[in-house]
C-alpha cells in the first residue's frame, strides 16, 4: 500500500531521446519486472537538448599592488545550471602567493604557496557562491 518512488542519479553523456522499455528491479526476495512491449506504450521517455552553459566566475580586484598583502574574491555564479560539484584550481605566477581558503591566519606563514586546489560546494540554479582567501607579491 502506498506510493513508492525510487530515484537514481543519471548524467546522459550526449543529446538525443532516451526511452525506458523495461524495468526490472530486485529488493531483498521481492522482484519487481515491467516491459513496455506487454503494455504496448513506453514507461518513461526524455529528451535530451543541448544547451550553452550559463556559469560565471569573476576574480576581483583585477590589479594588485606589488609589495602587499590583499584579499582576493573569487565569485561563483551558477547562472541557470545546477552544478553538483567542482574543482577550483588557484595558479600564481612568479613572485605571488596564495593562502588556501579556510586557513587560519595566524599559521598563514606555514602555509602559503604558490597553488592551492580545493572543491566548490554544489549551487543549486541563481546562486552565488564566494570566496575569499590572500594572495601576497614581493
């Protein structure tokens, strides 16, 4: 008695139209079968359509000052795409510095580098993430 839904995650690797002919399930020592050639229709159709990703990352202050210590935003707009996950790769060029995200300032002498990978929390559609972390020039 009751409805019953079961979910799975699926990621279509290229566009086109996908049906669902057959299901066929097994829990425990129950089974469950279903064909759509004995019901004559399909169970589930999707069309998959190409679309143009609408993310934006903007890194701000755009120049920075030799010499000095500042704070860099980096900012994560998801725009209409949900994104589950992500790698954000910070690269310096020759002089700089960065401080990986979320270290703690006072051992910020032990930790600078000159690149620092960590992961974006996912972003559901029209979110924003920031974040912020230091960079330093000689």
């Amino acid at each position: 008695p009751g409805s019953n839904l079961l979910q799975f995650p699926w990621d279509p690797m290229t566009v086109g139209q996908y049906i669902l002919a057959s299901v066929d399930i097994q829990w425990k020592k129950a089974r469950f079968q279903q064909d759509s050639a004995a019901i004559r229709r399909s169970l589930q159709g999707i069309d998959v359509m190409k679309s143009e990703p609408t993310q934006q990352i903007e890194l701000s202050p755009l120049f920075l000052i030799p010499g000095d210590t500042q704070e860099i935003r980096l900012i994560f707009q998801s725009g209409s795409d949900i994104v589950t996950e992500g790698t954000v790769e910070l690269y310096c060029s020759e002089g700089m510095k960065v401080l990986p995200p979320g270290t703690n300032e006072e051992n910020a002498l032990l930790h600078w580098t000159n690149s620092c990978t960590f992961q974006l929390k996912p972003c559901p559609a029209d979110t924003t993430r920031i974040i912020t972390t230091l960079v330093q020039s000689r």
